[in-house]
C-alpha cells in the first residue's frame, strides 16, 4: 500500500477513501461496521506499522475499566437500595470513593502513556538543564519513542469516554469493538475532531447505507478543504519556510508578513483537513462535530477559542475546568471571594486557577516545547486582562457614547483579534522561544518597506501572481465564511438548483484546484501540521 | 418557581428576564464563570451537591430549568 502522508495525499483520497467506499457500498448492513473497523486499523497500520498496538492496547484497557466501574456502580445501587436511610450517606461516599480510584487509574493509564511517549524526552532534557544549573555532574538519558499517528487524539477520546461512564452520563459499552471503531474510525483518527462517544460510537456502529445526498454532499465538502490546502496552505509553505528559519536575514515587515501567512497557513491545513474528514465521514453517515465555526469572525479571544479547534476546547472546559473549578476548595474560595470582590472579580479569581491549568494543558498538547507553553500562557494572559478590563471597557465606551454593536466597533474588535491571534501564532510556529522573540522583537525595532520598495519581497517564496491568487482564495473563503455567518446554508442552496448550476459549480472549483494549485516541482506540501501534535 | 433562585440569578447577571429567557446559556448571558458563582451560591443556598456532570447547557438554559434542577438534587440527596 502507497504510505499516506496527510488526508489530501492521493493514497488517501485516491486510494483509500474510494476503496473503503466501494466495499462498505458492496457489503450487507452487518459487515459495513466491520469493513469500517479493518480499513481503519490497515490506516493506522499503513502510517505507523507495528505501533498500532498502542492503540490495540488503549481500547482493550478503556473497554475493560469501562466495565470495571460499570460493575462498580450496579454493586453500589444494590448495596444502597438495601442499606437503612442513616447509612446510606456514607455508604453512598464509600461507593463513590471506589468508583473514583477506578477512574483516576484509568485516566492516569492512558495520560501516562501519553505523557512519556510525547513529553519524555522534554522532562529529561529539562531535569539535566536544572542539574546543570545547580552544578551537578548528572546527565540522565534522553529516552526516544516513535509516537503513533493520532496518539494526542484518541487517548483524549479514551479518557472522555471513562469519565463520562464514571458520570453514568453513558452505559459502560459492553461491546469492545464498538468501542474500537468509535477511537479508531480513519478519517478522524490523524487530526481530530476529538468526538465523544455518545455522538458518534452508534452512529459508525449502526453503519447506514450510502445515500445519494450524503456523497454529495460529503464530496462537496472535500472538495472545498482541498482548495484550502492545495491552493492557498501549500503556497504559503515556502514563505514561512525561508522566513522561520532564517528570520535573522529578514527585516520587521517580511516577518510579521510572514506571522500574518503562517495564520492563514495553519486556519487553511486545519480547517481544510477537517472539511475533509467530516465530509469522508458525511458519506458513510456520520455526522462528526464541527471544529471551527469562522474563528476570524470572532470579537474577543476568548469568542476566537469558542470557534477555533472547538472540539479541544469543549475538552479542556469539560473534563478539566469545570471539575477543577467545581472541586471543594475552589467553590468555597468562589463563594469568600464573591462576597469580598463582588460578582464580577469574586468568581474570576478562582476561575483563573482553573483557567490557567486549561490553558498550560492547552499548550504542552500541542507540542514538548516551551514556546508551545509560552502559546499556552499568552492566550491565558489575555483571556484574563480581557475578563479584568471588561467593566472599564463597560464604562470608558459608555462615557464615550461609543455604540458596542455598531460595525465600526465590532470591526475593530475584529482586527485587533486578529492580530493577537497572529502575535501568538508567530511563536507558535518559531522554531524555539528564544526565536520567537527575535523575531517579535524585530517586527518593532527593524521594520520598513525596503524589500516591497525593491521588489526582493517577491523573491522569498511568493511572487506578485502567488499572492495575487492568495488573495483571490481568502476573498472566495471569506464570501463562504460570511454566507455562513448570515445562517445561509450553501450546499443545500446548491443542492436546490438546477443540474447545470450544480455541475458549473463544481467544474469551477475543480478548475480552481487545478490551475491555481501549488503542487508539481518548486513547490513543498507542507506536512500535515496537527498531526503532529 | 422559587424568589430566592430568581435574586441569586438577578445578583450574578442582572441583564437577563429570568422569567422568560430560555436561552441564557446559548445567548451568553450566563458564562463559565457566572456558572462557577451560581454552583457556589446555590449549593449554599439549597444544601445540594451540584456535580460536575449536571453542569450542561440545558439545566442552565432557563430558571426553570435551573428549579428542575435543583429540586431533582434535593430529592436525591
């Protein structure tokens, strides 16, 4: 089998998808689960050989603790219908107490796995710096580990799953590869979105026949993330390449020029590999969660992470701020601080804790480095001076009888969004910290026009007619994105014309792909940029 | 619907009509940390354990809502 690089390979949308669709068209209604099931085990197989047995590994574990606390709770129920009305408090805090250690060790398992494979290597390295620092002669060992595709992904999934079971929000699930194809399912296995077992598990497992719309539909939305990543994400590639990793060489405009690409890079790869991963899963039924609902739109930082990798997102506030915030001690320190700094700062105090452990989690997920940390954190600073300045935000646009819902305003909400997005993009993508702040630094202390006035801007991996068509692509996402926005739902609109149109526009598309495509020699695809997280 | 529960609510977010808004969450009239102070204040309040996996639009979406709520956790406990 040809190796499949990233979703928008051939092997993928040319081979596998195709075939996978045949087959599952082909087979009666209870082989379609399982022609599901292997084809996504050979995906993971072909991309990471024998490491699949990590994942082998994590479905056994999750399915068998999932009934492990499953077992715990009807015991639980039995004891407590049975026991008198004064011992059932504590009996019910016994009960709750077993059923929490079976969890935490669970959860504990599978971040643990995580833990070593993506961040041992980090830790390690990082202890020996502080043995240094403290003038020990100790060098420990740098372990390396080959991570298998998805690893991030599915373990996410997997400890969703054991909470929620612990929170009797779902029943243990008792069969095991139910349980296997709703972590294993390939197109969403390499990048997400992460999905909770109670909105997709029955439907992949119910394995509806192909319908005529779903296909569609579902090869409409491929079509578009193809155009996301072929034209606009792969032509940026050389640009950022060449600017990241000589950013000495480049003065303050190139850089942020390159900060601002490297934004729209990452929206294009992400946003696009999701078009099609939740239009491959559209053809076989499934509805998977959306992970981005037009972040550019966004007024504040805070609306930006409700709309971008949404489903990351939903996680963190799911399964780490709410029970982090709703712990023992942070209520009681949001109930004195209520009373103390009133409504507003009172459960801003304590909701920062929980936030800051969101967002430092939110960072190391993306990646062992410390400027992934430094991401982390940024975005935490200005979620919370964005919540502390608020009231003053109230009062000084109030006394300026400046209209909060007027357009002028929310553009600029906009804008300025934007560019604090781009801000922490740029150190997201640099190649360390230290560079990160090279080059932030040099965006206020070097800036001019000098390559623009010469015309050498054009010689750094994009010249007029690349970035001419970069603007042609964003201005069509943009008219998509605000269509979208106005609730218009364009497939279905497309859907309701007549076949000429249809097909015009698919022709149109397709044309688009094709002429204006960065692929072929003096182009570099870039890799598939959250697979790697 | 109980007085108490709307001036809790009135308390945290003055801006939302308790008495017909169904939509307090999805509307973001309520946010995460107007739900961390109404969990600390109604726990307080009711003498309820509210645990985490009640903490779900749809039970903060209304008063009503937040009523079912609370009375179902009374009855529980």
């Amino acid at each position: 089998m040809p190796s499949i690089s990233s979703y928008f390979s051939l092997a993928y949308l040319g081979l596998l998808l195709p075939l996978t669709i045949v087959v599952y068209a082909a087979a009666p209604q209870k082989i379609r689960r399982w022609a599901l099931l292997i084809f996504s085990w050979l995906f993971f197989w072909s991309i990471s050989g024998k490491l699949i047995v990590y994942l082998l590994f994590s479905i056994l574990s999750v399915h068998h603790i999932g009934l492990w606390l499953s077992m715990l709770q009807e015991e639980g129920d039995r004891l407590l219908k049975a026991a008198d009305r004064g011992e059932r408090k504590a009996l019910k805090a016994q009960c709750q107490r077993k059923q929490r250690m079976v969890m935490t060790f669970g959860a504990c398992l599978h971040i643990g796995i995580l833990l070593l494979l993506k961040y041992g290597p980090f830790f390690v390295l990082n202890i020996n710096r502080v043995f240094r620092a403290l003038g020990l002669h100790v060098n420990l060992t740098v372990p390396s580990f080959a991570l298998p595709i998805g690893i991030s992904f599915y373990t996410l999934q997997a400890v969703s799953y054991l909470f929620d079971v612990y929170r009797r929000k779902i029943p243990a699930d008792k069969s095991m590869f139910r349980l296997a194809l709703f972590m294993s399912f390939f197109p969403q296995i390499m990048e997400g979105p992460i999905c909770r077992y109670e909105d997709t598990a029955g439907e992949l497992w119910e394995a509806e026949p192909i319908r005529f719309q779903n296909l569609v539909f579902g090869a409409e939305r491929i079509l578009f993330g193809a155009m996301k990543e072929l034209v606009l994400a792969d032509r940026l590639n050389l640009l950022i390449q060449n600017v990241f990793t000589n950013y000495d060489t480049y003065d303050g405009f190139v850089i942020a020029l390159s900060a601002v690409c490297y934004t729209l890079q990452l929206y294009m790869d992400f946003s696009g590999t999701m078009d099609i991963v939740i239009g491959s899963a559209q053809i076989f039924g499934v509805t998977l969660p959306e992970n981005f609902r037009r972040p550019f739109f966004s007024r504040t930082i805070s609306e930006f992470w409700k709309r971008w990798h949404i489903t990351l997102g939903t996680w963190f506030k799911d399964y780490v701020f709410f029970p982090l915030s709703m712990s023992k001690p942070l209520k009681k320190l949001t109930s004195r601080a209520r009373k103390r700094l009133g409504n507003h700062f009172g459960p801003l105090l304590s909701g920062s804790i929980a936030l800051f452990a969101v967002w430092f989690c939110n960072g190391l997920w993306h990646g062992a480095g410390w400027h992934y940390i430094f991401f982390g954190m940024y975005h935490f600073c200005l979620i919370l001076i964005g919540n502390m300045i608020e009231p003053l935000v109230l009062s000084v646009t109030g006394k300026l009888h400046i209209s909060r819902s007027s357009l002028p305003y929310r553009c600029f909400q906009i804008v300025r969004t934007a560019v604090l997005v781009c801000i922490g993009e740029l150190f997201f993508r640099a190649t360390g910290l230290r560079a990160g702040f090279a080059m932030f630094r040099k965006i206020f202390t070097n800036f001019t026009l000098a390559t623009f006035r010469d015309r050498t801007l054009f010689t750094f991996g994009m010249d007029q007619k690349d970035y001419l068509i970069v603007f042609i692509a964003v201005l069509l996402i943009f008219v998509v994105g605000l269509l979208q926005e106005k609730g218009i739902a364009i497939r279905e609109k497309l859907a309701g014309k007549n076949l000429a149109v249809q097909f015009s526009a698919y022709y149109a598309l397709v044309l688009f792909i094709v002429i204006f495509g960065a692929y072929g020699s003096g182009y570099v695809p870039v890799d598939p940029i959250y697979a790697g997280f | 619907m109980d007085k108490r529960l709307i001036e809790i609510l009135e308390e945290i977010q003055p801006e939302a009509d308790y008495e017909t808004c169904k939509t307090l969450v999805d509307d973001h009239y309520l946010d995460s940390l107007s739900i961390i102070a109404l969990v600390a204040e109604l726990e307080e309040e009711y003498d309820i354990m509210i645990p985490t996996v009640e903490i779900i639009p749809e039970n903060f979406n209304s008063a009503e809502n937040l009523w079912m709520m609370i009375t179902r956790l009374k009855e529980e406990d």
